[in-house]
C-alpha cells in the first residue's frame, strides 16, 4: 500500500524529515519525504498496511516541538508509482513505473530527502 501525504503546521525546523525517516525505516516503510516550499511537509510511503498505518499515525502527531494541525493523505493505486516529488514543488508527486522497494532491490531503504 502506498500513500501520498502532505502535513500542515509547524513541520519544519524540529526535525520533522528526520524523525519520520528514522520511524519509516524502523517499521520497514519505504519512500520519501521533503520540505516543500509552502512550508507544509510531504511525503510518499510504502510497504505493509500496518506498517505504513503506524507511519500515518506518528505523522498526525510529529516529533517533539512539531504541531500538526492537518495531514492529507492520498491513496497512490497499485498500478502507479511515485519515485520522487513533482520537481516544481506543487501538486502531486511524479508517478514512475516502481515505487521505492517495489521491484527495485537498491530502492528497498527509505529515502529520506530529495531537494526541490
């Protein structure tokens, strides 16, 4: 399952990249995540449904100093993929033909951060 997600609030300067990298990585989630430059956070997640659920759920809440006011999330269909961010920093991410750790053993580590 994979989920395209863009958190609101105050989600950027308290290690918000970081920390969701480090928890996506622990529960085996593969994808990334990027500032953007509205100062929303987005991400893209993969992997197991609990998995990527936890993922959603530590989201919602961030690390300390974050306040979370919204998360949107988009499902990503399973014949789709997003590799990487829409470069012009808007709209949704570029879908490619895999997404990281689908069929791509060198993608199979999260990715934490791609620069607009």
């Amino acid at each position: 399952m994979a989920k395209h997600l863009v958190i609101s609030g105050r989600v950027q300067g308290v290690g918000f990249r970081y920390s969701m990298s480090e928890e996506a990585e622990r529960l085996g989630v593969t994808g990334w995540v990027r500032n953007r430059r509205d100062g929303t956070v987005e991400a893209v997640l993969d992997g197991a449904t609990d998995a990527v659920d936890a993922v959603l759920a530590w989201a919602r809440r961030g690390p300390r100093g974050a306040s979370v006011t919204e998360v949107e999330v988009t499902e990503i269909p399973s014949d789709s993929s997003c590799d990487r961010p829409n470069r012009s920093g808007a709209g949704k991410p570029d879908c490619r033909s895999h997404l990281p750790g689908r069929s791509h053993a060198a993608r199979s580590r999260w990715q934490p951060s791609w620069q607009a």
